[in-house]
C-alpha cells in the first residue's frame, strides 16, 4: 500500500457510520495527522487494521 492509497484509506475509514469506538480510537492519531495535527510514523499494526478495515467495512 503506497501513501497515497493509505491517505485515501483513512478518508474512506475516517467517517464510517460502522466504525467502532474501539477502531475509532485506535485509529485517532492517524486521523489527527491527516487533518492538519502532528505527522507520526504510523507503526505497522495500525497500518495492517487499516487495510483490514478498508478491505471489510461497507462501501457507502
């Protein structure tokens, strides 16, 4: 998964009505980053549950 396409990932994922809380919070340092907050490496546990999630949630 490239940048670009995890970027994208986390837009999708981001405002999901299915998210859980405990994803949601999981996932709220990438969020914040992507929305103007502090840029961090994101380590790769996060960035396999976000290509899970992009893989499982429902398409709107």
């Amino acid at each position: 998964m490239t940048n670009w396409q995890l970027w994208e990932a986390l837009r999708r994922i981001e405002h999901h009505r299915d998210l859980s809380d405990v994803d949601r919070n999981l996932l709220r340092p990438a969020f914040a980053g992507m929305n103007g907050g502090q840029a961090m490496r994101l380590p790769d546990r996060i960035i396999a549950r976000i290509r899970y999630l992009e893989a499982t949630l429902p398409r709107d």
